[in-house]
C-alpha cells in the first residue's frame, strides 16, 4: 500500500471579478499549477506572505471550494472530481483546524455541542455514546469535563483553538488542514498549541497540511516545506535542506528575516523591493523577477521550470539555476 496520504498535482483554482456591470469580467488566478504530496504520519506546511494562495490550497484540497483544474488524491482515492453529495467519506478523513478560534466556533452551541457536531453527521452513535467520546478528546486536548458545559466566550484563545483541535480530532482523520492555527495567539500560547498538534501526530499517526507565513513557528513543527509566492510554489523540499540551502531569492528574502536569537550573530537582511504585485494583473515570465535583487531579462519574459536540485526531493523554480 502506498504511504502517501494527499498527492495534489497542478492544483489551479481562478475566480472572476467584476467591477460592474458594464464592465469585462476579471479572471485572477489565485492558485497555479501547485504540486506536492504529503506522506503518512508527516507535517508539510506551506509558507508564503499574505495573499499568495496558501489558504485557497488548504480549501480547495478540503473541498471548501472546488479546484478550476487539477487532481487532489486522499489515500488513494481522487476527490477533485466528486460532486458534493459524494464527498461525505472524503470529510470524515480530512478536517480542518482554522485561524481565528474567535470566529470558528458557534457562540450560540456549549463546547460539548461543537465537538459532537461530526459525530452527529457522520455516525449513528446514541447521545450517550457522543458524549463519552466528546469527553474522552476534551481530556487529550488537555480540557475537562467541566469545559463541555460552557459557551465559547467563555474561554481564552489558546483553550478555543483546543476546542477547534478536538473538533477536527474528533472523527480520527488521517489528515488535519492547520490554517495558521496559532497566528491568533499569544507567543506564550502558541508553543503550547503547536507541542500539543506534535504529540497528537505521535499518537494517532496524523498527517498535516501547516499553513502559516511565520517560517519560525514552520521550522519546529514542519517536515518538509512548499514556499508560495503569488499562487505557485517557487521551492519546496526537507525542511532541513531548504533552511540550511534555500536556492529561490524569494526564499532567501524569507529566511534572512527570521529574528535570531543570539543578538551578537549578525545575519544580513535581504529587503525586498516594491510591493506584491496585483493577481489581477501577474507580471509576465517569472512572477518574481519585478522584487528580485537578482532578476535577470530572461526572468521578465519566460517562466522558470521548476528543477530538481541536487538533494533528494529539492525543488526550485529559477532562472539563476541554469546559471
């Protein structure tokens, strides 16, 4: 049997936008050509600034939106192409852990409610058989039986986003979709919350898909890593091969800003220029190449392959490679 759990090849997803009615309607591309796997029992995050498609991947791999082009595999089976009334078994393996723990949960249902909420749709258990299950995950999570009586905002961030845990644990899926679960949080907070998703992986042999911008909170957590900048992954690889031999400028210009906390190391900067570019309107050839201290002619007008390095399962688009 194969050990990969998620297989997603040239994942494109573009929407339409219109500024009014007499106007031509915009095509934006939010997600291009995305590939990569996720092997059993192992965490790949996607990294990326704001806007570069790393939350659209994680819905549309859920199914939360439905991918223009492209293949999604979930331990075998293919699930791009299932309607929804066809994706019931898809759910029940992959969940999904969100950003704000404010906004995820139902203020108007008490925790126990929240966390029976799958069980209720995907079982046949009794009241009494969801409880004692909703129980038993409140004491993984590290909450009681006391926290199953009370509402939402009566809990601080780090316990809600426990709560959210515990939803998505609940159905004992083979995949989890963390979308920037800890960027809420307070620095304190978030180690914790991340220790917690570590040893729950130990335990249950989950798999992640980790979104997150915050490259300090990806290297402790991650096993391999997909760099996204502007809908397409330009580097991905080990998490230790990318950190310690990052091949794409951008990826480069990511890692120099990483606080170090050794204050007599001196690490230089890498300042990108100019802002993200509109996804209405891409740059042509290398999407890159309009922030890029090294960019080149041929970056402003043919796109860089994506190129196989020389350690095992390292990746990079780049026109520098060919150098």
């Amino acid at each position: 049997m194969s050990n990969t759990i998620l297989r997603v090849e040239k994942l494109k997803k573009s929407f339409e936008l219109s500024n009014g009615f007499f106007e031509k309607k915009k095509t934006i591309q939010a997600v291009s050509d995305v590939s990569f796997e996720i092997q059993k029992g192992e965490t790949f995050s996607l990294v990326g600034e704001s806007g570069c498609g790393k939350s659209t991947t994680g819905r549309l791999i859920s199914r939360l939106l439905e991918p223009t082009e492209g293949s999604i595999w979930i331990d075998g089976m293919e699930v791009s192409n299932k309607k929804e009334s066809q994706l019931k078994q898809m759910r029940q393996s992959v969940q999904m852990i969100f950003q704000d723990p404010y906004a995820s949960l139902n203020p108007r249902m008490k925790v126990k409610e929240i966390i029976a909420e799958p069980l209720t749709i995907h079982t046949n258990l009794s009241t009494s058989e969801r409880q004692k299950k909703v129980l038993e995950i409140l004491e993984v999570v590290g909450l009681s039986e006391y926290h199953s009586e009370r509402y939402a905002h009566e809990f601080s961030g780090g316990q809600r986003q426990r709560i959210g845990i515990a939803r998505a644990l609940i159905m004992k899926p083979q995949l989890i979709i963390a979308d920037e679960p800890v960027s809420a949080l307070d620095v304190s907070i978030q180690s914790q919350i991340l220790n917690l998703l570590k040893d729950l992986q130990r335990e249950y042999g989950i798999s992640y898909l980790f979104i997150s911008h915050d490259l300090s909170v990806v290297e402790h957590i991650s096993d391999n890593i997909g760099v996204m900048y502007l809908g397409a992954i330009v580097e991905s690889g080990p998490k230790d091969t990318v950190f310690a031999n990052p091949q794409h400028p951008y990826t480069k210009a990511l890692l120099s800003s990483v606080p170090v906390a050794n204050p007599r190391l001196r690490k230089e900067k890498i300042i990108l220029k100019g802002d993200i570019p509109s996804p209405k309107n891409p740059p042509s050839g290398c999407t890159f190449h309009t922030r890029c201290p090294f960019a080149m002619d041929i970056c402003k007008k043919e796109k860089p392959k994506r190129q196989q390095l020389q350690e095992e399962n390292h990746f990079a688009s780049c026109h520098l490679l060919d150098q």
